[in-house]
C-alpha cells in the first residue's frame, strides 16, 4: 500500500494543461500488512476417540446406511405404486380414443357401421384380418401398421358406412390422411381376396322370401335385375386403349361392369370390369349370369338392354323391360 501522505506534497497542477500531475519527489512507501488470523475450529475429543461408538453400533457424527438411503422393498413399493398410477393414465386415455371397445351400445354402432356391437365382432371374426395385417396380399411384402388391425376394419367400414372424408378420418383416429387412404386399401384388398370366391347369388326361394309385397303380387317370378354400371377413368396414353375404353354413353374413358340385384334391393351379382368401349348386350354375356338362372326364371332390365335372344336359349327364361 501507499503510505498516506497530505494531497499537497504528492500533486502540482501543470501550467499547460491544467492538469494534476504526481511530484517526482513523491515515492510510495509500501507497507506490508499482517494478514488476519483464521481461527482454528478445533474437533471435540470425543469425535476423535475411536472407542466411543454409539449404541446402534456406529461412531459418534456418522450416520448408519440405512437411514440415508431406501430399502429394496421400499423401491419395490413405489415401482408398484407408479405403475398403478401409469395404467390409471393410460386406461383413462384409452377410453377418449376412437376404438370400437369406446362405442358403448349398439345405437352408436349402427350409426357408424350399420352393425350391431355383436354383428360386427362376428364379421371381424370372420374375416380374420389379423393374419393378414402385417403381410400385403398383393405381394407379401412386409407392411407395419401403428393401429390394430381391429381399428384398421373400424375405419373401413365407418367410411363405407358414412362416406366422409379421409381428411375427417384422419382427426377421428389422430392418423395422417394419407395412413388413412393405405389403411382403407389395405383392408379393400383383404376383402377383396377373401370374398371373391364366395358364391353370393341367392336361390329362388330366398329372392321370393325377401320380395317386396307390392313386387311380390306384380313379378313374384323376378329373379333379378341387371343394369350396367360405369366408372370414369383417367385417359390413357395409348390410343388403342383410349378407343377401347371410351364411352359414347358417358362420353368419357370408363371401365363398366354388370350388376344384378334382388327385388329387395340387395346387390346378388357382379361381373369383372371390361372396358367402356363394350355393350351391354356383350357384357351380359361375357358376365356368365345366365349360366346362373333356372327355367321360369324372369330377368328385369332396362329398355336398352336387347338380350331376349341369349335369354331365349335357357328354357322360359323371359326378359321383363322397366317402363
């Protein structure tokens, strides 16, 4: 330190600057200073003694390991408790998701689905999509889905059933619309595969047996009804294929198929698809659905349809046209 000495033998003001200025004569005397004392905190002699233990065994100032840390069967109580706790939180999320277990009566099934809880367990049942989940049809290769395949089905047949979109899907089930539109293809392709090789044209009696009334006392002998039914496509590159998939009735490329359904309304036939291009004469006969109708049998169509010859052939099969 400097020694302190009056401000007036240290400094002069110079004349130019005006500036305080330290003499040359003033030379700083350092100081040394005794540093402070730390007191020493001495130890009692008793936490020194090696002799003197406490009762439960352990010296004076030291604590035994049980009470500083958590027995086994102590972590083992709250490991159990924490896991109660997590499937309370996951039982409670589970029960806001969209799931067919969350559809508490067979009301709010049947808007959804048009199946009753039971009716739609047995048709899950039936089509076994399980096995089918994580294996493509189309070429057994490897598809990993997030969803069951329970919820797969539930989303296909909720669009079939109301038609809304895979936008409104995708907030329903918290998926991306495009999972949406692979889930929907997926279960179409497994539908397709397993039902394609079921016979689903009915016998005469179970026609009759679900005939209206009303046509019952007009056509009780009506089999089914035709009708040909067209689906627009995107044009082609080639022409070939623009010719032969043009429709002059919809004036547009198309694929078109032969439907026939009951006098109740359900649908009891569909061909394969052939391009636009071809009549309804020549369809029904690629079709095969006479090969399909018995003697006394009474086929409904449309004006258009000029089939009475091919029907001619099946003994008393007669054509009724629609007016």
């Amino acid at each position: 330190m400097f020694q302190s000495l009056p401000r007036k033998f240290l400094y002069y003001n110079c004349q130019f600057t005006k500036r305080r200025l330290l003499k040359h004569e003033a030379v700083p005397i350092i100081v040394s200073k005794t540093p402070k004392q730390i007191p020493k905190v001495s130890l009692p002699s008793s936490a020194t003694d090696g002799n003197n233990m406490q009762p439960d065994g352990t010296k004076h100032g030291m604590h035994s390991v049980s009470s500083q840390t958590e027995t086994f069967s102590d972590v083992m109580d709250r490991m159990n408790k924490l896991k109660d706790e997590l499937k309370e939180l996951q039982d409670s999320l589970g029960k806001k998701a969209f799931v067919p277990e969350n559809i508490s009566n067979d009301t709010k099934m049947k808007v959804l689905t048009g199946f009753t809880i039971e009716r739609f367990s047995c048709i899950y049942s039936f089509l076994n999509v399980q096995e089918d989940k994580y294996c493509n049809g189309n070429g057994g290769n490897t598809v990993n889905f997030c969803k069951r395949s329970v919820d797969l089905f539930f989303l296909f047949v909720v669009k079939l059933r109301t038609g809304i979109s895979n936008e409104f899907l995708s907030v329903l089930f918290e998926i991306s619309d495009s999972t949406v539109s692979r889930y929907f293809t997926f279960i179409t392709t497994v539908l397709y595969e397993k039902l394609k090789l079921m016979h689903i044209f009915p016998s005469k009696s179970k026609v009759v047996e679900s005939m209206p009334r009303q046509f019952y006392f007009e056509n009780r002998d009506c089999r089914v009804i035709v009708d040909c039914t067209e689906f627009p496509i995107q044009k082609p590159n080639s022409p070939a294929e623009q010719q032969m998939t043009f429709s002059f009735y919809k004036n547009t490329n198309t694929l078109k198929d032969m439907m026939g359904i009951m006098p109740s309304g359900t649908i009891s036939f569909i061909s394969p698809l052939y391009c636009g291009s071809i009549s309804g004469k020549e369809l029904f006969i690629k079709s095969q659905l006479m090969d399909m109708l018995e003697p006394n049998d009474v086929a409904m169509a449309d004006k258009g349809f000029q089939i009475e010859q091919e029907l001619q052939k099946i003994t008393f099969v007669n054509l009724k046209k629609k007016s």
